[in-house]
C-alpha cells in the first residue's frame, strides 16, 4: 500500500506524461485509480485514522488536528493506534509480517510484534526496529522535513523546498526497498505527506507543475518498483489518498460574516481594539512577498535562484509603498463575548468549516431553547451566500447530529459547511469591507473531499468509494474481512 497526502486524480493526470512519471501513467491509462471520498473535513488528522481502522471519526475520535472544550478552547488530539487499532495490528496478530514505514497521524509504535516500523507525521520519527535505525541513519532520514515555517517566513524558496520534499521521499523509498529486498514481508505501507505540504504553497502558481513534478516522479520511482516486484512475484498493489487539493482564488471570512448577521459578538476589550486598530501590522516581509506574487515582477522573481530572492525583498520592497499594512484584522475566540453570541466557527479553516451552536455544552451558552429554529434558520441564510464570483458560496451543508452522530468522544459541530470550488473558508480575519480575501503563500492549495483509491492488477469493481471502506477491502484480501 501507498499512501499520499493531498493528492487529487486530476494532479495525477496533469502530470502523467511528464518525464519520470511513466508508472503512474501506466496505472492511469488502464483505469487503475479513481475517486476516493475523505472525511468531513477533508483533512489529514481524522481521514487517515479512517483509512486505518475502517472508523469514521465518531468513532476514533479524531475529528479534526483539534477538539473543542467546553471552554471554548481547542486542544490539540491525535489519533491513538493504542484504542482504535490500525489494521496492520490485526493482520500482524494473524501472522502476516508487516513493514509500516511514516503512516501519516500515526506517531506511536506497536507494542505487538511483526511489524517493522517508522512513525509518520507530525512528530519526529522513531523506530522499533535496528535494520531500518541503521538505514534512516545512513539515509540522515529522521522524519518528513518540518520546514512549513521557513517557507511562510520567506526564508526559503519554493524550489529548494521542493528539492528538500523530493530528497525525503527519496530516502524513504530507498529505506522500503532496500528493507522488502532483505526481508520477506507480507504487508508493506509507504506513506509520504510531502505532496499535501507542498502543495499548500504552489498551486496558485502558474509553474506549480515545476514545483510538484520533482515530489511526485520520486514517488512514481518507488511505485515503478513496486509494479515491478509484482509483475514478477505476484501480489496487489494499493495506493491511496486521504483527500484531494485544488488551487484556492479567495478565502470567506466566516466568523466575519457571523458578526455582520448578529450571530457572533465581540467582547468589549476587543471591540475597542478593533475600532482604535482597524489595520494591524502584517510582517514587512511577508505582504512584501505578497506583493510580488501579484504583481508583473512575479516571474522575474520566480526565476530567481534562491540566494538572490531574499535581496529582491529589499529592491521590491521599496517598490511597494505601505507594503506592510493589511486591511484584515487577526481574530481568535477569546475577542469574542459568549455570554451575547449564539454562533462561532472555530477550528476548521479549510474548504470545510465546523460551526457550533453556543449550547450548553459550553461555559457560557447563550443558547438555551430553539436550537432547532437557529439551525434552519442557519442553514436558509447560509444556503443564500453568494461566492467571489456570484455563484453559491456553500456547496453542501451537512447536519453535524447526523455525521457525527451523537458521540461522546468531542463536542461535535453543529454545522459542516463546504465552499465552491476554488474557495476555502477562512475562520480568523475580519474585516469591515470585505468577506473576502485573497489566500496567502500558506493557503494557495487547499482541500477538497475526493482523493483517489487505486489497484494493480486492477479490480472491476473494487468497491472502495470512501475512507472507511479500504480496511475492509485489505482484510478481504487477506481472507479476514469483517
């Protein structure tokens, strides 16, 4: 099994006929992968749990990277292998030898044996085992790059992330193949996140192909081995992802729209501050940057090798007057007051936002009857919202009772919302001119539900049209489905 982060059908097809990229144009040319459902929200924290344990997040609790608290803070939660099991556990316990390299979310190892492992993402990555110590040392491979900051901070360029991301990959390939060649393994997952952190940043790009195609023709190169062992010794190949991506034209302000339709209020000390502040101060150096990629002097920038970008922050900067003004202010829960407001968006901040009604499920509710009337009364208006380009602005509103369905693990959402294409929904900044706003570097690709489900040999019919149902058709295979 392969597993890749972020990764849509169409990206794939974009890229099949790009050098390097002939596996995967194999596969794609014989009707081997198609869409997969992912989770609501379409996010990597709860749908990779989902693909490990055939649960949907109710059940293994893991409804976003975070929960809300009844004090209206979010904590941070991870998915915990130790009580909803992954299935390489159950197929260990069955004998099956088990090679488990970086599964995304998974950060604890397994205190059961056959399974050979590495950790996956966020968390550094550790070992269980001295073959694979020894091979991520002479790899220098100690888990997917955390370099998300340097990027946002302008401190490193695009390319040479891109360069770092293929260069992981890589490593965690050779790492695979090197351990399946030595070993006789029954099970082999190969997880890269690398494609979903890249691909934040570029997809807006008008080279965005440029910048993915290094990360995706490593991967393509493990995938060709793969095929290759297969070809001659038999076995299925299954590749997955847990969501998908497309480029991001605007952002809604949520919360922002919340607070102009009476539902959400701020507290008095944030009142103040917003009037008195209306223009916070953005890092001089990142609306420099903004500037740039919007501007006529973007491909000149882009074609810049690395060492002289940062000092083309200082010639542009001068270009751009006021440069380091925004016209957004930051919020966060705590501007606002609870005990008048009704209604908040929290935690989500992709094409999928979590609404809750202010119940008593909280400290401060100020809803105490008519949850029901608020809720279609939500729905109605919000169902009404236009998008950037006067189209619906919400494609789907799901009923959280119904998708969450009355667990007891979290607070659940009241309300999922999903934006139109080309839109994800933005739960921090306000304006008073605007609900809209333009993506940052951070956001130019975002989410979206469909990732992609793939086998070879094909099957006609496979029978795996979400998260939940690729467990189940791993057990299958293995005669142990339940």
């Amino acid at each position: 099994m392969i597993g890749m982060d972020s990764v849509p059908l169409w990206i794939l097809k974009e890229l099949e006929s790009e050098k390097g990229m002939q596996p995967f144009r194999k596969l794609l040319s014989t009707d081997c992968i198609g869409n997969m459902e992912s989770t609501l929200p379409p996010m990597t924290g709860p749908a990779w749990p989902s693909i490990y344990t055939g649960l949907e997040p109710k059940d293994h609790g893991v409804p976003d990277f975070f929960v809300m608290k009844k004090g209206y803070t979010p904590d941070i939660v991870y998915y915990e292998s130790q009580k909803a099991h992954p299935f390489w556990k159950e197929l260990a316990n069955k004998g099956v030898k088990c090679l488990v390299i970086t599964p995304a979310t998974d950060i604890t190892l397994p205190d059961y044996d056959n399974v050979d492992m590495i950790t996956g993402f966020p968390l550094k990555a550790r070992t269980n085992s001295k073959e694979l110590e020894a091979l991520m040392r002479k790899h220098r491979f100690e888990g997917e790059p955390n370099i998300e900051k340097e990027i946002k901070a302008g401190k490193m360029d695009v390319s040479e992330a891109s360069g770092i991301f293929a260069k992981s990959v890589r490593s965690r390939s050779d790492i695979a193949i090197k351990m399946m060649q030595s070993k006789k393994y029954g099970f082999v997952y190969v997880c890269f996140t690398e494609t979903d952190r890249l691909q934040h940043f570029v997809l807006n790009r008008r080279e965005w192909r440029n910048y993915l195609l290094p990360v995706y023709s490593e991967i393509a190169r493990y995938v060709g081995f793969v095929i290759d062992t297969i070809d001659k010794n038999g076995g299925r190949l299954v590749i997955v992802s847990d969501h998908g991506a497309q480029p991001i034209r605007k952002k809604f302000l949520l919360n922002n729209w919340l607070m102009q339709n009476g539902y959400l209020h701020l507290n008095d000390k944030a009142e103040k501050e917003f009037a008195k502040e209306p223009d916070r101060k953005a890092p001089a150096e990142y609306n420099i940057r903004e500037k740039i990629m919007k501007s006529g002097l973007r491909g000149v920038y882009d074609r810049m090798p690395y060492h002289a970008k940062r000092a083309a922050y200082v010639a542009f900067g001068k270009v751009f007057s006021g440069a380091a003004t925004s016209k957004y202010t930051r919020m966060h829960l705590f501007d606002f007051d609870m005990k008048r407001s009704r209604v908040f968006a929290a935690i989500s901040n992709d094409p999928v936002a979590s609404i809750w009604i202010n119940d008593s499920r909280f400290a401060t509710p100020s809803v105490k009857n008519g949850k029901e009337k608020l809720m279609n009364e939500l729905k109605t208006k919000l169902s009404k919202v236009k998008s950037y380009d006067g189209g619906k602005m919400f494609v789907n509103i799901y009923d959280g009772k119904e998708y969450y369905n009355g667990t007891k693990k979290f607070i659940p959402a009241d309300l999922l919302v999903e934006a139109a294409e080309g839109h994800t929904i933005d739960i921090f900044n306000f304006s008073k001119d605007t609900l809209f706003m333009d993506p940052e570097d951070a956001k130019s690709g975002d989410h979206i539900r469909n990732g992609i489900f793939g086998t070879y040999p094909k099957l006609p019919d496979p029978k795996v049209g979400s998260v939940t149902q690729v467990k189940r058709f791993i057990m299958k295979h293995y005669g142990a489905a339940r």
